[in-house]
C-alpha cells in the first residue's frame, strides 16, 4: 500500500472574511472530493481569511500511480480557483 499527500497553501487576496473563504473552500474541496475520490480538508490557518491550507491523501498500490494522482489533484486545485498558490509540500509513503 502506498499514500500519497500533500498540504497546498493558497492566499486569496480578495476574499474579506470568513463566511467567504468558508464558502470558497466548502465548493472547492466538494469537486475536488467528487472528481478524484480523495480524503480532503482544511488542515491550517482556519481563523485567517486570505489563507487556505488544504491538505489531502490518496492510497494505491503504486508509487508512481499515487504521485501522478497528488500532482493531478494539485493542478485542479490550481486551475479551480482564483486564489494563488503559494506553497505545495508533496510525500509519497
């Protein structure tokens, strides 16, 4: 078994509280969970509203096929919403 994760920080300069960031996070995360079936949440900086920290993980049975999963789900997350992504940490276990 093999669990790929990653923690991906996004800023969002526009949004101005945290009903707003809740509501984009909620939409995000929610296609993000349907699209790839992946255990998906708000990890970090909850109480700060123009800064998102999302972590997820996926299991496979293959190194390569966990990796190539994280980088696809990192590069929907990307092209999904209009906040800018500042930092990825990436593991593959």
């Amino acid at each position: 078994m093999v669990i790929g994760c990653a923690e991906v920080t996004f800023r969002a300069e526009w949004v101005h509280s945290l009903k707003e960031k809740r509501m984009v996070l909620k939409s995000l995360m929610e296609r993000t969970r349907n699209r790839y079936h992946v255990a998906i949440a708000e990890v970090d900086r909850q109480d700060v509203h123009q800064e998102m920290v999302i972590g997820f993980a996926c299991v496979s049975n293959r190194a390569s096929h966990a990796e190539e999963m994280v980088d696809k789900v990192i590069d929907f997350l990307e092209k999904n919403t209009d906040a800018v992504l500042c930092r990825v940490e990436k593991e593959i276990w």
